[in-house]
C-alpha cells in the first residue's frame, strides 16, 4: 500500500534531485482556528476539517501559476455534484504547465468533492498568507484522520501523463464581455483569491440552479469584493444558474491574466445573445458596513 504522500512525492521525486524539508510538526489551518472574521467559503467549512501542510521544497513558482492552475482545478470540482465524489488526478493549464495540481486519497479511490473544494481554497489561503507560493504536499484531514492529500508540484520527466483541465461544459456557452473602469488597483492577489473564493462558494448548489438575486462573495482580507446581478430576462424568460457564473469567474481569471491588468472589472453576460446578468470586480467599501448602493456596476453596453 502506497500512502498519499508516498504517491505524491513519486511523481515530483523521480526527475528531480533536491533536498527535502519536512515540516509535520506546522500548524494546521481550518476554518474555525486560524482564519476567524473571514466571509464566503470558510463560513461553510466544518471545523472538523483540516489542511496540514507537510513537505517543503525549495523549488518556487510564480503566484499566478499557483493561483491559476488552483482556478482551473476548483472550476471542475465546483461544476459537479457536491455531495458526490471525485476522482483521483494531476491537473494544471495550457498556460501554466506547472505546478501540477496533484489530488491523491489512499488506494487512489474517489475523494468526497467538498473535501477538494474546501482543501484548494485553503491551500490558496495559506500560500497567500504565508507568501509560500513553493512546491508543496499538503495533507486533508478530517475528524482527525487523513483523508486525502493535495500537492503542488512538478511533472516526473517520464512516464506521467498530465492531462489538462477540459473546458467549461459547452451546454451553457456563455459569452462575457469586459471593461476596466476607474483608477483603483485590486492587485493580483485580491482579484485571484476572490475568484478562488467565489468559485468555492459557488460549489455546493446544483451547477443548473437558478440564481435570481444579487449575488456577492467578499474576503475580509482582501479589498476586492465579486458580485453579480441577474437582470430582469434571467429572472423570467431565461436565467442565470449557477455554472454560468462559475464560467463567468473563469472567464475572468483568463482575462485578467491576459491583460495583466488587475483593476476594477465591469463584465456583461449574455446566453444566445440576451443579457442574462451584470457581473463586477469593484474595490470593497472601507467603512466596514457593506452598502450595496455604494457597489458601482457601470453597464458597458452591447452593441
């Protein structure tokens, strides 16, 4: 029997010859200990799940790697029956070859998917916070026992085969269009861990389900704040559901990225040519009180 770990570091090991830091001994992150007065995702995370980071190499990768290749894997997670199970796989992007999203359980069975939904949005929580954007093999644990295992790594050189995040489903082919607006920066960590958030909240509900209200997803760490307004055809002849709008914060994870532009973002979304819904990434108000009047969602119009 091969443990989680042991896997994981099978296939980072094999091509490469570095020295290992193991560091068991880290304080683990869950929703409950070290990340209190947080909104979005970790409101829904059980205290009884945990991430606990593991091994520690001394190899780095560029934060919007780390970022876009967690996107890319949590996208798939989130379009799927939360309540059901996932397989075991490597993931990673066109655009990023690495680091390879690695999930792994033991005897390589099918994982609960909150577990991967819940364990990519903490793992980009703590790289963020502890701007540990490195290989790394962390561990997911639940009610105390290990669970499963998620690492951030390379390819073996040979004998792996890596296979891409398939596209968004195309039975829903939204299309999105984009315009900055205003002066203030997100920056790139903000704009990246909201959509990171936004996804993971956006996880549970049946990706078909109806969204009819204003939707929003903030983190108090962050000065970005996401949110999404249904228009008045979404809410009656056609609608807005909830894998159009995680296509729409993929889609917008590659625009941002494409640009290298992290400001402000105003986005129309439309389904076989009508509005179904006005999306935005705005600089969250600072007063500490959400006024949803002072949320500005200019229309960008379609012609």
């Amino acid at each position: 029997m091969m443990s989680i770990r042991g896997s994981f570091l099978s296939i980072i090991l094999l091509g490469w010859a570095h020295t290992v830091s193991c560091s068991p001994a880290v304080k683990p992150l869950s929703s409950s200990k070290d990340m209190t007065n947080l909104t979005g995702p970790v409101a829904s995370i059980p205290s009884d799940f945990e991430i606990h980071p593991q091994f520690k190499f001394p190899i780095g990768f560029p934060p919007e790697a780390c970022y876009v290749n967690i996107i890319a894997a949590l996208r798939e997670a989130a379009l799927g029956d939360f309540n059901e199970e996932m397989r075991v796989a490597n993931y990673r992007t066109t655009k990023f070859p690495q680091p390879i999203i690695t999930i792994r359980s033991p005897e390589m069975e099918p994982i609960p998917r909150k577990f991967v939904v819940w364990g990519l949005f903490l793992i980009a929580f703590y790289m963020r916070l502890h701007r540990a954007f490195q290989l790394r093999f962390f561990s997911l644990h639940w009610k105390g026992k290990e669970v499963a295992g998620i690492g951030i790594g390379k390819p073996r050189t040979t004998g792996t085969m890596i296979s891409d995040i398939p596209k968004v489903p195309s039975n829903r082919d939204i299309a999105v269009d984009y315009e900055f607006f205003g002066a203030q920066a997100l920056g790139q960590d903000a704009v990246f861990m909201t959509i990171i958030s936004a996804l993971s909240e956006a996880a549970p509900p049946p990706a078909d389900t109806r969204i009819q209200e204003t939707w929003i997803n903030f983190l108090n760490t962050e000065d970005c704040l996401f949110t999404v307004v249904p228009t008045e055809a979404a809410r009656t002849t056609m609608k807005f559901t909830y894998q159009d709008l995680i296509q729409t914060l993929s889609k917008a994870a590659e625009f941002f990225l494409d640009r290298n532009t992290y400001q402000q973002l105003s986005m129309n979304v439309t389904f076989t040519g009508t509005k179904i819904a006005q999306a935005a990434f705005v600089l969250k108000p600072s007063s500490g009180v959400l006024d949803l009047s002072a949320v500005r969602l200019p229309d960008i119009g379609i012609t």
